[in-house]
C-alpha cells in the first residue's frame, strides 16, 4: 500500500483504495492509504509549522529543489506518462505529452524563484521611502481533479513552493498515482519537511476537511462548479484567499469562409481528444449555414476512422472514459440531446474491446438548438453537438450565450471575423485557428464568468495569487 506524505514522513493507515485502470477493470495499478480527518488534520498542522521557516528562505534553494524536481519529472516522463495512461485512461502519447508539460512548469517556476522582485516607488511625502513587495500567503490548499492528474497538480503545487508557501495537497479520487509519484520526486528533491503533504482521500473527508479548517491560509481549486461553490462558501468566514477554476461549454465556430480541413482538424482535436474531458474540450460547435454540411461530413467521417480502446495500447486514437459514473453520465446527455431533438449523427455508442473497461465512440449531435440541455450543461466527454448559425453576427452571440467562459475558438480567414472575436468573446482564452483545448504553460490560464474565480493560474500571473503584497514606508 502507498502512503502518505505527512511532515516529511511517510504515513499509513489501516484503510486503503484500489486505484483501478479504466482501459482494464482488472488491472489494478496500487493500493493508495487513505486520510481521514486526523490525518488532513496533521498535514494541516505540519504546513502550518513548517510555513514560516520556508517563507524565509531565498530563492536559491527554492530554485534548486523546483529544478531537481523539474529534471527528474522529464527525464522520467515514459515511465511516469504511463502510470497517467494507466490510471485517467488517456492515450500515452497525450499522458506522455501531460507529463512533459508538468516538469516544464516546475523548470518555469524554479527560474520564477530567481525572478521575485519589488518595486521602489517615490513617495508623494518628501523624505518617504516606499518599497512595493510580495510575500507567501503562508499555508495554501490544494485540490484537483482527475482529468489531469499531474499537470494540474504541477501548475498549482511549483508556484506554491516558488513563493514560499507550505502545501497541503489533495489530489481527485481517481488518480492517487501521479499525485504519489510527484510526492515522491519532491521528498527527494530536498522539500523540507512539512513543506509539501499529501493527504489522500475523499473529497467528502479530506477535502471538506480542508475546507473547515481556518489554519489554510488559501485554496486553489480546479474540478466541477458544484464543489468550487463549495470551497467559495466555506472560506468567506474565514476570509480565506480562493482560486477557482471550474467547468467550461466551450463554443468553436465555423464560418463559411474556413478552411474546411483546419476546421476539421480543431473541432475533431478540441472536442474528442483526451476522451473529451477537457475543462477546454470544444463541446459546442457554432457552424454556419454555407459551410455547415460539409462540415458535418467531414467531422463524422474523420471520427469514423478513429480507433476507441485501451489507452496503452499504440492503435488507439480515443481512450477510454475515466469511471462508470462518468460514462454513465455521458450516455444520459446523449439520450437527453435526443429526447430533445437532437439528431446523433455519429458514434455515441459503447465499444467492446478485449479487456473490459469504459468505451465510448465519439458522439456527434446535430440539429441542436442553443437552449437544449446538451448545449448548456457540461458533459465532460466526447460528446460534441452542432448548433447551425446564419452568419458570424449569430455565431458571436451563440458563443457567449452561456453561462461559463473559459476558452472559445473561432475558424476563419478573415482577418476582420478573427479580431472581431478576439475582442468580443466572453471567453478567458480566445483562439483562432486552433482548438480551444491545447494552452502554452507560460501565460495565464483561465475563464470568466461560472468558469473561474479568482487571478489567473499559470506563468508570472501566478504570483497574484500565491503572494500577498506589502507596501512599506520609511522615513529617512
Ligand atoms: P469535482 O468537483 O468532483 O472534484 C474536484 C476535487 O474536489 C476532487 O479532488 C474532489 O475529491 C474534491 N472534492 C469533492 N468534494 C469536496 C468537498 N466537499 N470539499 C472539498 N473538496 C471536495 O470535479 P472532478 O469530477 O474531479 O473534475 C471534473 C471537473 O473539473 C469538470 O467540471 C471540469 O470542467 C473541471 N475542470 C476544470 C478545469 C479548469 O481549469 N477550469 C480543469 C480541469 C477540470
């Protein structure tokens, strides 16, 4: 059984979870000791203890064990993408691909540590000095999803330790595996004890846990809207600092003047890849009239010839979905769309392959209209749906009709519909001629509206939120 890491010691308890393979059932990948409340409670008590000294030290050793860290995740990034592959069930060219991303973000943020600066600024009072600073929050919480088991934890967990902070992190359910490993390199690299915990378990328990406990100082969290809420409404008592980045109903539109096969490419790319559980996945596709039956053609036909099977498995396009739960979920939208009208053009349907585990073909609705639930509800699977649209006037207005905000992409050559978009999506991240899945790891990350709350994760904008700025006066 794996344990836990809890004030630089590794801690087990009587109560252990099987981490199963959704490409398998029968694989089981390990057996992951589970927190309770004592437990969370220590880690809580360990980061608190260990906080101040850590907030003092320089950037030197910050750089250093974020660069042991990076080094080690990269140079073991077959292993380590397969362990990802293995347990969320994307296929190991992408999990490889997650993996590279992590240790680039722990590179980026160990030369961030060499990079904290202030600002001197003149005092409107003759002989005041001012010195514009930033300094750790202190404890910071952590909590994932299990979509990406370790990018996710590495943009959240390297800027933590960048400026200073001790962690205490709470991976999703689903995925103990990478979240152990990276708790592993990280031990090794020299994290001072208490620094970094690992408390592993329900969201139920260790997370609300978490959440009750005013000893954390901030929360950043990533996963669905329902537990975000959660988070906001239990730190507001205690004025803790939050971060939230929630879920996504990401349009991607078409216009009559695309290049047909780049469209192709983004809508196929953007809303079916890494089994469509992206927070970015395209799910809504905005088409208009001229273009919107070759369009469908294309999409249907490209998704035909993609392979849905064992995420390991070098023949496999799609893997499989990441538990029954979410599968069972996926299959209900796609019945409601068609209860509802929608016409299922493509895939959809379950898919048995040697070993037994959550397959799903690609699922392609069109003739939806932009009130029906499949257009407004995240779905969180490869299931995408076509809204036809007259023209770009339409196509903008679909696009922000929606409550969330996160990334939104556009498929056109005219320069005039491109930078029309740029500028009056809704969206936090806007592409053109790209899927809206797909980021760089050094610029900001995030939506607008129910999608985030809070500064911007990722790149320098990280600081916003892992420091506090302090103004200081002197008189000479
Ligand atoms: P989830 O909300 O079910 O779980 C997220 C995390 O919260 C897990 O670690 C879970 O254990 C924990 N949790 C659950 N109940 C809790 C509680 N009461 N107190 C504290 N923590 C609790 O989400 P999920 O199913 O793991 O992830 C899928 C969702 O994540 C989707 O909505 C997706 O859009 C979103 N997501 C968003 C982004 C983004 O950056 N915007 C990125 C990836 C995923």
């Amino acid at each position: 059984m794996k344990p836990m890491l809890i004030g630089g010691e590794w801690v087990t308890t009587s109560h252990g979870v099987e981490n199963i393979n959704p490409s398998d059932i029968s694989d089981v990948v390990d057996i992951y000791a589970q927190a309770g409340r004592a437990e969370t409670q220590q880690a809580i008590a360990a980061a608190q203890a260990a906080a101040p000294q850590w907030a003092l030290s320089g950037p030197q050793e910050r750089h250093d064990i974020l660069h042991r860290a990076g080094d080690e995740i990269l140079a073991r990034k077959q292993e380590l993408g397969e362990l990802l592959a293995r347990e969320e069930g994307k296929v190991l060219p992408e999990a490889i691909a997650e993996v590279q991303r992590a240790g680039q973000i722990f590179l980026f943020f160990a030369a961030e540590a060499l990079r904290q600066r202030g600002e001197i600024v003149a005092s409107v009072r003759p002989g005041v000095g001012v010195e514009v600073t930033r300094e750790p929050v202190g404890v910071v919480g952590i909590i994932a999803p299990w979509n990406f088991p370790i990018a996710i934890p590495a943009w959240k967990i390297a800027p933590a330790l960048c400026y200073g902070n001790a962690v205490v992190f709470k991976p999703a359910e689903l995925v103990p595996g990478s979240a152990w490993a990276l708790a592993d390199i990280l031990h090794r690299a020299g994290v001072p004890a208490g620094v970094f915990n690992l408390v592993i378990g329900a969201g139920s328990v260790v997370g609300q846990t978490m959440l009750d406990d005013e000893r954390i100082d901030a929360i950043t969290f990533t996963g669905s809207q329902a537990t975000g809420a959660r988070v906001a409404s239990a730190s507001l008592p205690f004025m803790r600092k939050i971060q939230l980045e929630m879920g996504g109903k990401n349009p991607l539109v078409v216009l009559d003047d695309a290049d047909l096969d780049l469209a192709v490419q983004c809508a196929v790319d953007g809303a079916f890849f890494s089994t469509g559980q992206r927070c970015t996945a395209s799910s809504r596709l905005v088409v208009t009239q001229g273009i919107h039956d070759r369009f469908v053609s294309a999409v249907a036909e490209r998704l035909a010839s993609l392979r849905v099977g064992h995420a390991l498995d070098a023949a496999t396009h799609i893997g499989p979905v990441a538990d029954a739960a979410q599968l069972a979920q996926d299959l209900d939208y796609i019945a409601i769309a068609r209860s509802q009208g929608a016409h299922l053009r493509q895939g959809g349907e379950l898919v048995r392959r040697e070993t037994e585990g959550y397959f799903l073909s690609p699922a392609l609705l069109t003739e939806t209209l932009p009130a029906m639930r499949i257009n407004c509800e995240e779905v969180f699977g490869p299931v995408a749906s076509v809204i036809r649209v007259r023209d770009y006037e339409e196509a903008l207005f679909v696009a922000n009709d929606t409550e969330f905000g996160l990334s939104a992409g556009i498929c056109t050559t005219s320069l005039k519909y491109a930078n029309d978009f740029k500028r009056k999506s809704q969206a936090g991240m806007v592409m053109v001629n790209l899927p809206t899945a797909g980021v760089d790891y050094h610029v900001p990350f995030g939506g607008r509206k129910a999608s985030s709350h809070g500064s911007r994760e990722q790149g320098s904008h990280a600081a916003e939120f892992f420091t506090i700025v302090k103004t200081a006066y002197t008189a000479a």
